[in-house]
C-alpha cells in the first residue's frame, strides 16, 4: 500500500514538473496602450481600411530641394566604403535619385499588391495582404507572416511574393502572405509611449492574424523579423505552426556554446561544426572581436540616443540613404568595404535599394526605427531571452550573413530545429538578394513540418 502511494506521488511530481516545465515555455504578456494619451474606455476600432502609398508634387518638390542643398564632401583618397558610405558614389547615387529614379512608379509597384491598416493597441498597423489566384483543388493556401528589420521594410519582401503566392513549380506549396511593418516602420504608425519591445510588436502581429481569422499559421523572419516572430512562436506556439529565420544570434552564450567556442576548433565533431562552421569561426577570435566593433557603432548610438542622430537623416535625405544603404552594402558582403561603390548594385538594383530608403523618408520613420534598438537593449535579460522556441523551427544560414550561427547554437535556442540549410549565396538581406533561395528553403521546412503532423 505504502509502495503505492509512494509511486503515485512520484508519478504525480514528475507528471507536474514536466507540465509545469512547458508551461514555463510560453511567454506571457499583457494588453498594451501606444496612442497618444491614456488608453479610452469603451470598445476599440477593429475595422480594417484598404491603403494605398501615395505621394503628390509638394512631396517630391520638397525632396529635390533638400537633395539639391546637399553639401557634398569629399572622400578620403583610397578610402573605398571604410570610412562608411563613399562620399564620390554617394554623389552618383543622390544623382540618379535626382535626376532618374521615379518614385511614382515605385508607388505603382508598391501599389501593386493589396495595403491595409487597422488600429491595434492604440496605433494604426500597416500590412501587405496578398491572397493566391490559384491554389491547387482540394488544399488551402499556407498562411505565411513575413516580418522585416532595420533598415529595411516590408519591402524587402516584395520578390518573394509571387514566388510564394504564384509559384510556377507544381510541387510547390501556394502560401497566402501577410507583410506587415513593425509599428514605428513604414507605414505603421510610431508608438506613443516608451517601451515598445519586441515582444510588444509580437503581441500584436497575434491580434492583426486573429483578426483576419488565421487560426494556425506559419512564419518567417530576419534581423528584427527573427526575434519578433521568436516572440510570436514563445507567446503562443499552438498557433504558429512553424518558424522560419535566417538570423538567430545567440541571445546568451550557454555553457555549450562556449565549450564549443573554445573547444570547436580542436573537437569539431564534438560540436557538431562543419568545415564552413570552422572556416567562419575560426579566422581568429580576435580578429571577430575586432569586426564586430567596427561594424556595430550604430547599434550603440540607436541603443542609447535614437533621437539625437535621427533628428540629422530625418530632415537629409542624403545623410538617410546613406546612413541606410551603407548597411545594404556590409551587411550584403563584407568585403563590399573594399569597393569604391561598396558593391551595391552587385545584388540590387538603385530602384529597389531607393525605394526602400523612400519608404523610411516618406513615412518619416527613421527616428521610431532606431529606437527599437534601445527598447531592446534597455531589456537584458528579459524572459524571452531565457526561454527556448518549442515550435518547430527551420534555420536558412546564408554564408554573407552578419554573424555565423552553427546548428548547435540554434539548438540550444530552438529546441524543435526541423531544417538547418547551409544556403549557397545570400548575405544578410537575404529574402531580398535572394528571393528564389529563400523561398525554396521556406518550402523544404514548410513541406517536412506539414509531413509530421499528418
Ligand atoms: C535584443 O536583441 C538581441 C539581438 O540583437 C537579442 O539577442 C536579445 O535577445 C534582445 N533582447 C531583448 C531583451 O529583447
């Protein structure tokens, strides 16, 4: 009798610790408020407006004259994109902005896939909806969330789409895509009030999917767009249905993960590291030190006083495309620093990389941009840094991106990693430079989540 009671009550503990251990898993969070002022009482709007981008004659007039009053300075002789943005290439870039570049016809482009804005917390959230035409009989598109990061926007998604909604391959699976920007980008209007994290933006792509009636969905993210789709896949994993990143940084360097810096280069098969982990490790520790210095400047200025530099490139256009499209260049390659023109064009077009930077100009964004930066930072150690992703999860490592992230570490992170794709070309922008990539890798992991749960 004793015995049975005894194994009951283990029985019983471990039942509970592991219910308890899950529970631990999921992110909790509350309801926020980020218009301007306290929160109404009563109902809140929940309708949904059509949108489109448009512009007008004073816009584009008010642009040339700024362009116009620019006040060139020269580069340092051989100083390629070291210094930051070429000021000699910079002049040829602001000249086709000038001269060549027709933004009516980008908001056309823009245009051409279905806009719409609803209010969400207190401020309106803008979003790209684009349905299929055709899905095969018998089976329903794939809803899909695709979120951007800095500097970017929903634009970057722009060729991804028909190859998802449209695909031309038979074989391959038909989504129903949902580009919204973060609030504070693009078109999504700036939260109010301090605090405005990751999580935050999380919580309310929840309710924007809940409102147009997805159920269960998948989703997919880079820079920013990893961590708040990490967020959604932690505060709700029943409804994401999978999660796809190519940017996953470790948010803490474990025990495992600094055994394997330490110990990879010697034990690699203990690690599990490949020769392209080791190659881009291992040029020197000291050497990936030194670079991520160099290269990270700007996320302590955005960390710390968004609004002091931002007030300069909100009111230059000339200082915002190339405060933007320096990244465009480093983060696309880092040997692009060694080019006169940083290699921009090597993997984008000007229209493209202008629209972007028109998206940030326009809509005035630059400012709430760079200060999601310091809602991050002034957050260490927040829950969701300490929690891992039980959702299913695919890993797209592309060979350019910022930071090189073995399959161990998503591992440690991503407790459900489904795919882990060492992908062929591709920097860190990479559902921009290479959409067909990328979207091929969202099939592959798509495709085997979709199998297991039949
Ligand atoms: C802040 O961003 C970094 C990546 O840049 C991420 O690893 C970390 O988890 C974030 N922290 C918070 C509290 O959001």
């Amino acid at each position: 009798m004793l015995i049975e009671v005894l194994i009951g009550l283990v029985v019983g503990g471990a039942v509970l610790l592991l219910v308890l251990r899950r529970r631990s898993h999921v992110l909790k969070t509350e309801d926020g408020w980020w218009g301007v002022g306290p929160e109404p009482d009563g109902e809140q709007d929940t309708t949904i407006h059509p949108f489109k981008v448009t512009t007008s004659d004073a816009e584009l007039e008010d642009l040339h004259r700024r362009i116009d009053q620019t006040r060139p300075v020269p580069s340092l002789e051989d100083s390629q994109f070291h210094y930051g943005f070429n000021s000699e290439y910079l002049s040829k870039v602001v000249s086709y902005w000038r001269n060549d570049f027709d933004w009516r016809r980008q908001v056309d482009r823009l245009n051409q896939y279905p806009h719409f804005k609803t209010n969400i917390e207190g401020i309106d959230v803008h979003y790209v909806h684009v349905k299929p035409k055709r899905v095969p009989e018998g089976t329903d598109p794939i809803p899909l969330i695709m979120v951007h990061g800095w500097p970017g926007s929903f634009y970057e998604f722009y060729g991804t789409i028909p190859l998802l909604t449209e695909p031309s391959d038979p074989q391959a699976l038909v989504f129903e895509v949902v580009c919204p920007s973060i609030p504070g980008y693009g078109y999504s209007e700036a939260p109010h009030k301090k605090g405005f994290t990751s999580v935050c933006a999380a919580r309310i792509f929840h309710k924007l999917m809940k409102r147009l009636g997805f159920q269960q969905f998948y989703a997919h993210g880079g820079d920013w767009g990893w961590l708040v789709t990490t967020n959604m896949a932690q505060l709700e994993p029943k409804i994401v249905k999978g999660l796809h990143v190519n940017f996953a940084p470790p948010s803490k360097p474990g025990l495992s993960i600094t055994l394997s810096i330490l110990l990879g280069r010697h034990f690699p098969k203990l690690f599990g590291f490949t020769s392209a982990d080791l190659e881009r490790l291992y040029p020197c520790v000291q050497k990936l030190f030194v670079e991520s210095i160099k290269e990270t400047g700007y996320m302590h200025i955005q960390a710390t006083k968004p609004d002091t530099a931002g007030r300069g490139l909100n009111d230059s256009p000339v200082g915002l495309a190339a405060y933007i499209l320096e990244k465009f260049s480093t983060w696309t390659s880092h040997d692009f620093r060694n080019l006169e023109d940083g290699g921009l064009t090597r993997k984008f077009s000007l229209d493209d990389l202008l629209t972007n930077v028109m998206i940030y100009w326009t809509s005035g964004c630059i400012v709430p941009s760079m200060r999601f930066y310091k809602e991050n930072f002034s957050r260490l150690g927040s829950p969701h840094t300490k929690i891992p992703v039980t959702v299913p999860t695919g890993y797209a490592c592309f060979p350019n991106e910022l930071m090189h992230t073995p399959k161990l570490w998503v591992q440690q992170k991503f407790h459900n990693l489904l795919t882990y794709s060492q992908m062929a070309r591709g920097g860190h922008f990479a559902a921009m430079e290479e959409p067909q990539l990328m979207v091929e890798d969202i099939n592959k992991f798509i495709k085997k989540v979709e199998m297991k749960s039949q």
